[in-house]
C-alpha cells in the first residue's frame, strides 16, 4: 500500500484474479490489527475495489438448501450476475461460481467479494448480508423478478 501525499489518499494495488488471489476469507485467517482487553478489530486490506460505482445498497438475503439463481440470470451478459458485492455470510454454505468456470465455497463466518460475473447456489440453508452497488445490482433484481413472474 502506498500513500499519495498531494491528495492524503491510500493508494491501493489490488491483485487480479488471475493471480490467484481469493475472494473469501475466513474470520480467523483476517489480519488481526488491534488486540487489546475487550477489543479485537481485523482488516483485510485488498479486498475488492469499488471504483467507478456509485451508492451501495445493504442487502439481507435468506437462502433454502438447495437455491440456485442461475436459471434466473439467463440473459444477462453471460448469463451472470454482473454486480460486485461485498459481504458476510452468517450461516449456511453456498457455492459461488465464476465467469471461468471455477467455483468457490463461502460459509458462516466467511468475510467475502465476489466480482461481477458470477452465480450463487446454497448447499445449506444460508443467512448473508450483501453490500453491492445498487444501480448494477437492481438491474440484476430486477431482471431476476421478470424471469419468476414469467
């Protein structure tokens, strides 16, 4: 990480996908930063890159076993989920897959980022909080509720 002294910004190099970085951390692999009596605080820094989007929404999804949102993004670019999110899996399992082909497993207590270009299936019941751009992410919804309503 390096630091811009003209603008007193961060400046963050964020690793590709293609070098093998991942987009799911476990609570107890995070950095821990601060660990004092009664304060323990971690921080992934890297951790995806929301440039060029704007508001984010707050997302509280439930997910039976079983639930898989592909057949619902058929006719999206790629016929996949095109918004980024952020997130935090509160309980359940769920496999994500990517746009090449490779699947990714996040569970309860998994901190994580999925890129655009994804799809979402719950091998267990699965409690998550989503934080995604709300433009990109509504367009997904939205499509998602012409495909159930037929």
């Amino acid at each position: 990480m390096n630091f811009d002294y003209r603008s007193k910004k961060r400046i963050i190099e964020i690793p590709s996908m293609k070098e093998g970085t991942t987009m799911r951390i476990a609570k107890q692999d995070i950095p821990t930063i601060i660990n004092v009596p009664g304060a323990i605080a971690r921080q992934q820094i890297n951790f995806g890159d929301a440039t060029g989007f704007g508001m984010l929404s707050g997302e509280y999804f439930s997910l039976g076993s079983g639930t898989d949102i592909s057949p619902l993004l058929k006719g999206l670019e790629g016929d996949l989920c095109q918004a980024p999110h952020w997130g935090y899996v509160l309980e359940g399992s769920l496999v994500v897959t990517y746009a090449d082909g490779s699947e990714e497993r996040t569970s309860g207590g998994d901190l994580f980022y999925w890129p655009p270009g994804h799809s979402v299936r719950a091998e267990a019941y699965a409690e998550l909080i989503l934080f995604s751009p709300q433009h990109e992410h509504s367009h997904v919804m939205d499509h998602m509720l012409a495909k159930m309503a037929g």
